[in-house]
C-alpha cells in the first residue's frame, strides 16, 4: 500500500524511514520533507502543503492512509477535511486538538475530570496576570494559550522573569493570537518523562517510554526549545508508574474526550512531572509524537509500523502488541547557529556517515540546494546511538555527532544524563 507522512522535520523523517521498512510499504511519500527524506532513496519527497491539496494529491495516487506528523496542520482541521472526503487519516480532529492548541482548554478539561495537574488561572488582561503572580510568587510558570512552536513556555525562577514574560506576551504580542491569552500555573518540581500512546477513539496501544531535555545546553540551562535531545526507555518510569499513568492520566483523558463528544484518534503525548514521592502529574498535552522524542522511540520499534498504522485507523489497535529492541537509543539534536532565537540558514553540512545497526541520522531542518545539503532551520539533525546501556547508545551517538560538520552547530554533551545518573 501507499502511504503519506505530512511534515518536514525530524519527527516525520523518522516515522517515514520506520514505515519504509515494512513490507506492507509500497510507496511512502513524505510532504513537504526534507533534505534527508529527499536523499533517502526509499522516500518520495512531495512539495506540497496545502491540506486541500494533500487530499487531492491522496486521490490521485491512491494512497491507502496519512499519518500527520506536526500539530499545526492537526489544529487547523487536516483530519476533519481527509474524513469528508472518506480518506483514512491517522491523527484528532480539530476539535480533539484542541488538548494541545489551547491550554487553557485542555487544563479545564483535565480539572474537569479529575487528571493530577498543576493549578493554574487564565489571564487575557496583563494587568491581573502581574497581580496573581505577585500574589503567589515565584517560581512560576507562564504558558502561551496557542500554538508556538515549543517556544511558549517561560518557568520562571523569579518575579522579575514571571513579569516579564507576561509584558512579552500579552504586552509585546511575542506570540501574536497564540499569546493572547496566557495560563499561569504552579511550579511543578521533580523529574520530567514523556508518555505517548496511541488511540484509536477507543482503544489505546502505549509506545516505549522516554525523556526529553528541553534547555539548550547543557546541565539543563540557558533557554527553553524544541528539545535538544531525548533517550528511550525513560528509567523513572517503572513497571508501576506506567500502571498508574494508565489508570489515572491516560484511560480517564480518552475516557473524558469520549463523554464531552469528541472521541480522540491519533497520538497522545502526556508531558510528566513525577515528583520525589513518585506522584506523576501533567504538564501539558500533545496531540502528536514528540519531537525529539519519535526518533529514538521509531530506531527502538521492531514491530511493523505500518500495520500497526492500519488498526490504529481500523478501531482495532486492541488487537496489537508491540515489539521492542531491548537496547537504549539516545537522540542529540544538531541545532543551528543562533537557535532557538534567530537560527541561521546556509550553511553547509558534510561528514554524515551511512545508517548503520547502532546508528542512524535523523535530518529536520535540512534542504538540497544544487547538490548539496545545508542548513535550513532550528534543529538540523538528530543523530540516535543504540546501545545494551544509556552510557554505551550515548557514546555512539557522540562518536557520529563528532564526524558531522556544519559551521555553527550547537548541541548538548550530555543527553541522556539522568538515565546514567
């Protein structure tokens, strides 16, 4: 069968690169891609991004299903439109969403049916923003409502950095309609795991666990991203964490968006907070796989993704079990010069070695330009090492980062830290 992944990044180059591997594949075409789904001689790069013209692209091929990589296409109703025309699409609604499009929409949700998160209040006026913080000083934590790219969360250590990411915000219009509405919560302290599964609007089918690191450098400082890196499995979540993440997060958020009427399809991504008593509470939705996180997850998978695809399409995910290499795989993000800021583009890469059993590149921001790889965004690309220990997937993943040249590049020498910790 034909399959089409709808997305240009890293995440969308490793879930292509997984369903290229199964036999039930006979095309996967990527859109818009990138440089590296473009090189990739099992890939077909599609220069389209318009979801009208996805769908129309859809029926003159005759692709079998559409798996939406980033959210921004998911928010603006890609499903709803591929649903219309009676074309299989794996991913939530517009409405389903809306668990990642707006925050304040989602933290209602879950204080409406009972999910552990931290207390927050919604502001529009900056006025009352800045009364509330001083109210209950710092740290805090202060969210964009909308969409902003990874960029719209400020953990504020202090009142003066609360304070002015409220005057960025609501004043500045950093984030423009995003922005306009904020959610000031409660700091939340403890060790961070990113828990994805799959649901079918029914059923849901949990992936391997892991850990993301969001700060640009290392020791966990400077500015928030996109996520500079990620490892799976995440240690902290134990045989009896995942058990309760089930039961108290996960079945009552499937659970919930089916009473309200708006049964959820697609990848679900609970941010975690477990705390030092091991009490795991969430931090945001997503309604999609993480990125960084999808590439050591997909470099893990051994099951076939593509027909693991099909019953998540089907309503019959309850009928798979999914088969995992036993190995560690640790993601290090090559960021280009200036991001997460003013990312700089041109600049030429060379020295990827060939995919090989222990390792494999990822490309994100990436283009072909007359021939030759460059730059072309924030996060260019995610080298992922496997190894029997997170020590050993690490190193092999530093060995191929260290090959890897492009002027500028930034990265983390320490991915991975706490699962050696």
């Amino acid at each position: 069968m034909k399959i089409l992944v709808v997305g240009s990044g890293g995440r969308e180059h490793a879930l292509a690169w997984k369903l290229a591997q199964s036999e039930r594949a006979q095309t996967v075409f990527v859109a818009p891609g990138n440089g590296g789904t473009e090189l990739d001689t099992r890939l077909v790069t599609v220069d389209l991004h318009e979801p009208q013209a996805l769908a129309d692209f859809v029926v003159a091929e005759h692709i079998a299903l559409t798996l939406v990589g980033p959210e921004v296409p998911l928010a603006a109703g890609i499903v709803n439109l591929f649903r219309s025309r009676g074309l299989k699409i794996f991913g939530p609604t517009r409405e389903a969403a809306q668990l990642e499009s707006s925050k304040d929409f989602a933290k209602s949700f879950m204080q409406r049916h009972g999910i552990p998160t931290a207390k927050y209040e919604t502001f529009s006026d900056a006025a009352a923003a800045h009364a509330y913080i001083d109210a209950n000083g710092a740290p805090i934590v202060i969210k964009a409502d909308g969409l902003a790219a990874g960029k719209g969360v400020v953990v504020a250590m202090t009142l003066d950095e609360a304070h002015g990411a409220v005057e960025h915000m609501l004043a500045d219009n950093a984030f423009g309609d995003a922005g306009a509405r904020i959610v000031i919560e409660e700091f939340l302290a403890g060790e961070e795991a990113s828990f994805i599964v799959m649901c079918d609007g029914k059923n849901v089918l949990a992936l391997a666990t892991s850990q993301d690191h969001k700060r640009l450098k290392d020791h966990d400082q400077g500015p928030n991203t996109g996520g500079m890196g990620a490892y799976s499995p995440a240690p902290i979540v134990t045989p009896s964490m995942h058990a309760r993440v089930m039961r108290e997060i996960i079945n009552p958020t499937i659970q919930g968006m089916a009473r309200d009427g708006i049964p959820f399809t697609g990848f679900l991504y609970a941010g975690l907070m477990i705390d030092a008593d091991g009490n795991p509470r969430t931090l945001e939705f997503n309604c999609r796989m993480g990125d960084p996180e999808t590439q050591p997850i997909m470099a893990r998978l051994k099951s076939d993704f593509a027909t693991v695809l099909e019953h998540a399409c089907n309503g019959t995910l309850d009928t798979v079990e999914l088969e995992w290499d036993r190995r560690t795989a640790v993601g290090v993000v090559m960021a280009a010069a200036g991001y997460p800021d003013s990312p700089r583009k041109g600049d030429v890469i060379d020295g990827i070695p060939p995919e090989a059993p222990e390792c494999v590149t990822f490309h994100a921001g990436t283009r072909v330009v007359g021939g030759t790889l460059q730059a072309n965004g924030g996060r260019v690309l995610c080298v992922v090492g496997l190894g029997d220990s997170v020590r050993m997937a690490q190193k092999r993943a530093y060995e191929t980062v260290e090959k890897i040249h492009f002027n500028g590049a930034q990265y983390r020498r320490d991915i991975g830290w706490r699962g050696i910790k």
